[in-house]
C-alpha cells in the first residue's frame, strides 16, 4: 500500500467506531476522528472498558462455589466500563485496532482500498 492509498484508507475510517486496545488492557470504544505521526488516537463519544480485578473474580468464584457445590461450572463476569467523551489513546500504548461497522460499511471500505 502506497502513501496515497494508506492516507484514503485513514479517511474512510474518519467518523467510524473504533476498538483500540492498550498495553494496560484497557479497551477504548469511540467514533474515530483522526490519528498524527506518532500513531496517536483521538477518539469522541468514547467508552472504556476494563477487565474484572483478581479480587472480582475470586469473590465471584467463591459464590458460585457455594451455589454449586460440586457441579461444573462456567464463571461469567462482566467488564467494568465507564464512558469517558473525547480521549487521545497514545500511539505507543496501542496494541490492537478493531473496526466495529456493518457489512455495508465493509463494503463501502474494500471499494476505497481496491480503486
């Protein structure tokens, strides 16, 4: 991919709700509106998400322990969010980018990377 297609690429993401995943684990879910040189993220309109602590989950394990008593079971525990309006994700604590768009988003999107 070439500069030019690269930049097209980027501005068809413009507007889009991203996922971006940080090195904390935390989870950043927001309406893209742009990027710089340093890969620096600024998303609007954003949630974050965490996963449960290690005492959430051991108090969870504990009650569905008593509950159960002996039979197997799967332990569901929800993450903890919070919503957080505009946020700048720094470039250097991202470690993976998710789209969350409809297939006709999709569509929209292979049309602008194969022209």
């Amino acid at each position: 991919m070439d500069d030019n297609q690269a930049v097209e690429y980027l501005e068809s993401l413009i507007g889009q709700t991203l996922r971006v995943h940080a090195t904390d684990t935390r989870i950043f879910v927001g309406v893209f509106k742009c990027t710089d040189a340093a890969r620096n993220i600024i998303l609007a309109n954003t949630f974050e998400y965490r996963y449960p602590t290690t005492a959430a989950v051991r108090d969870a394990a504990l009650h569905s322990a008593l509950e159960s008593l002996g039979e197997t079971q799967y332990l569901k525990i929800n993450m903890t969010s919070r919503f957080i309006g505009l946020v700048v994700v720094p470039g250097q604590h991202i470690t993976r980018i998710e789209l969350e768009g409809t297939p006709q988003q999709s569509r929209v999107r292979e049309s602008v990377k194969t022209s």
